[in-house]
C-alpha cells in the first residue's frame, strides 16, 4: 500500500473529539498550492468567505457567491489529503430557511467532497443547523463578530467588550452546540468571554482575536504571512512574504529592461535539418 494511500483524511467527528485536548490548529486556505504547503501542520483547513477581501479585492464578505466558494473550496480539496476542510456558507445562502441552508450545503458538499460547512449566527440559526446536521451535513458554527452582518454591526467591531453582552453571546454559544454543531468560532471577543463560552459548551471553541482561552485557533493564513497590507492586532506575523515578493518582482522586472533574458540553454532552439 502506498503511503498516499495510507493518509487518512481528518472528520468533523475527529474536530470534536478534541475538546479540551491538544489544542486544534487551522488556517484559512484558498487556493491549491497554500492548501498543499498547510496541509501537514493543520488539522482543519477554512475555506473562508474572507477570500473575497483577500483574493478578489472586494471591500466585505457580503459579495462572495456560492460559485465562488466552490470554485475555491475544489482547489483546496485538490491541494490538501489529512486536514478536514471546512467551506463557508456565503451570505444569502442560508439565512431565508432551513431548506435553502440544506440545497445549498448539499451542492458545496457534492461539488467539492468537502467534509463540513460552516455559517454565522447564534440562536437564530440554530433550527438551521440541527436541519443541517439531522440531514447528515456537519456545520461548523461561528458567533462573536459575524462579518456577514458588517452592515447591521456598523463595521468590523469586537464583541463582547461589555460585560452586559455577555449573556447573549454565550446564549449563541450554546444554542449552536445544542443544535448539534462540531465545533464553534468565536471571533473578536474579549478572553474572560470566550474561557467562560469554552468552559460551558461540550464542542470545541475556535479562536480568531478570542484568546488563547479557546480549544483552538484560526487565522487568515494571508494575514499571517504579511501579504494583506492590513494585519489585525490579534495577528502575529510569522512572515513577510509581501516584502519577499517584492523583491523577487523588482529583480525580474530590472533584468528584463537589462535585457539580461534566459540565455540560448534556456530556451528552445530551432533544430537543424
């Protein structure tokens, strides 16, 4: 048997299972090539609606197509072979009923062979999700600051930051763990908020700008390597390949107006007769 053969890809059921164990690691993937270089070191790889601001220039998620994140999560499914991938429901295919939740999950599911979905939102969504998972897909949910509802929210802002929200979010917490969630995202929360949330509900807690109070963490790996131009706080840069990148297109493009092209044995002759 070869050792392709031999990697076994990582479920939602494995996610699960990690609560309150070794920590759970997992990076925001896009595109094949970053799939295939985070792969090893993750244990589930995000699929993100962020692809919209990261790789298509837009200004939110808001825009972000159901095509679009199957386009990308088939080239994420391609790059990776162990990490679960989990695949972002985008905005609008979703939110009007359980039943649209279901044909839309299930087309992402299909077309891509991804192992989970995940959604925004909290109590609200917690019919949806039991919906969803009874019918067999696992969804991953997410509560805290929602991009999604950047519109109603008045921007990117943490939650949580008074205590007299707290209630309400923890109350988003456990509805989605209730209704039957593998795990949780907790984005931009203040730590005490999320070591209360994790230390309540029976699934893990993800992590983005929540502490380390959380059963795992999530970055947007674009973020993390310095390639945004726009790094969040929470964010520790582990590189900086924008300067790289910059540098390596600086000194192709001064060898071209040299005119220092491939030499003769690097480009294709024409062969005598």
């Amino acid at each position: 048997m070869s050792s392709q053969a031999q990697i076994r890809r990582l479920t939602a059921l494995d996610i699960r299972r990690r609560k309150a164990a070794e920590p759970i690691v997992s990076l925001t993937a896009y595109t094949a090539p970053m799939a295939a270089l985070a792969d090893r070191h993750c244990d589930f790889l995000l699929v993100g609606d962020s692809l919209g601001m990261v790789v298509h220039g837009l200004d939110s998620t808001v825009p972000v197509t159901l095509e679009m994140m199957i386009l990308h999560g088939q080239a994420v499914m391609r790059g990776s072979r162990r990490a679960l991938v989990v695949i972002d429901m985008p905005f609008g295919s979703y939110e009007e009923s359980p039943e649209q939740a279901f044909r839309n999950a299930a087309r992402i599911m299909q077309e891509t062979g991804c192992g989970a979905v995940k959604l925004e939102g909290g109590q609200r969504m917690a019919a949806t999700i039991r919906f969803l998972v009874e019918r067999g897909i696992p969804v991953m949910a997410h509560v805290g600051l929602t991009p999604q509802a950047v519109n109603v929210l008045g921007g990117f802002k943490a939650q949580g930051r008074e205590r007299a929200e707290w209630p309400a979010i923890t109350a988003d917490a456990e509805a989605v763990a209730a209704a039957g969630a593998f795990a949780v995202v907790l984005e931009a929360v203040a730590e005490p908020l999320a070591a209360g949330i994790t230390a309540k509900v029976a699934i893990p807690t993800i992590g983005i700008g929540a502490s380390a109070a959380c059963d795992g963490q999530v970055l947007v790996l674009d973020d993390m390597l310095g390639l945004t131009g726009r790094v969040p706080k929470f964010v520790k840069l582990f590189g900086n390949l924008a300067e790289d990148v910059d540098k390596a297109v600086a000194g192709y493009a001064a060898e071209v107006r040299a005119r220092r092209f491939p030499g003769p044995e690097h480009v294709y002759t024409v062969k005598e007769s």
